[in-house]
C-alpha cells in the first residue's frame, strides 16, 4: 500500500474572466480583445466602469445596450455588466479568475503594471491577464473615435455599424445639425 494519497483533479468550475473599461463607445479593438479571452476563459464579464475623471457620451445604459448587439443574442458567454469601486473586489466578488486588460502598445504596459500589482497586493486570487489587441487595432481607442466622429470623420470599420450610427445620431444632436 502506499504512503501517499492519489492525485483527485479539482473540481474545475467556470473559468471567468473580467474585461473592465469605460466602452464609450465599443470598439473593434474591444470586440477583438473578448473575442480572444473567451479562446481563454468560458465566460467573460464586459464590466462598464464609471470613470471619474471621464465625462462618457453614451449613458451607462446606451452603452451597455450596444456592447449586447456586438454578439448574437444566444452568446451565453459575453455577459454585460455595470460596476462603480475596485474592479479586483467586483471580479472576486464574480468568482472571476482574472481581470483581461487590453494593450494597444508599449506605453500602455507601465500603468497597467503597477494596476496589476495592486490588484495582486489586494486580491492574490484574481489574476491580471494582459492581451495585446490585434495590430489592425492597435491606433484606435475609444477617445480617439469620438473625437473623429465628432468633427465629421468616418470611423465605420473602426466601430461595429449600430455604434457608428448611434455616434452619427449623438453628434447631429450635440452639434445641432
């Protein structure tokens, strides 16, 4: 007999992960990057985060209503979500194994970093999983978007269709068109 227990597989549950951003709006980078984690993870919260130091075009509503329409209606694992206070308590209070963070380039990664070390230092089971969004989107952000589209620029391709029409609609209202 032997002196050692035999090798259970744990009980694996659900990986989850959570993608946190302002999504004001959503981009193809940000349809790009859950595309990817869910190759990683079985479900992937797309967590609106309000942003303080942000005035958003879209409500909180607005934006949650178009990151749905990006995925077909019978996606059980892009689920949509809204939070306020530190993501790492949301994403554990979730059962979330990780927070996905998107990085468009090198300049990105030093805050990033030091959020991740934080998250770490306040939560050790969640994890920080960096993806690098793919190099057709590598220039776009959310800001930069808005900024074109208010001042008339074309961003289709940029955004899924719906969203460059609610922009088109935003900016005739907001520019009295």
């Amino acid at each position: 007999m032997a002196d050692y227990e035999p090798f259970v597989a744990p009980d694996v549950s659900e990986l989850i992960a959570v993608y946190p951003g302002t999504f004001d709006p959503i981009t193809m980078g940000h349809i790009d990057i859950i595309n990817r984690g869910l190759t990683l993870f079985d479900k992937v919260i797309v967590a609106i985060a309000h942003n303080s130091s942000k005035e958003p075009l879209f409500s909180t509503e607005e934006r949650a209503e178009m990151i749905k329409k990006c995925f077909p209606v019978d996606e059980k694992r892009v689920l949509t979500d809204t939070v306020s206070g530190l993501m790492v308590d949301y994403a554990y209070t979730k059962g979330a194994k990780a927070i996905i963070r998107g990085l468009r380039a090198v300049s990105d990664f030093d805050y990033e970093f030091q959020l991740a070390l934080m998250n770490r230092r306040i939560e050790r089971e969640v994890e920080t999983v960096f993806l690098m969004t793919g190099f057709r989107w590598i220039y776009i952000s959310s800001s930069i978007i808005k900024d074109a589209a208010r001042h008339g620029g074309d961003v289709s391709g940029l955004v899924p269709d719906h969203v460059c029409e609610r922009l088109r609609e935003k900016f005739l209202v907001t520019n009295g068109k």
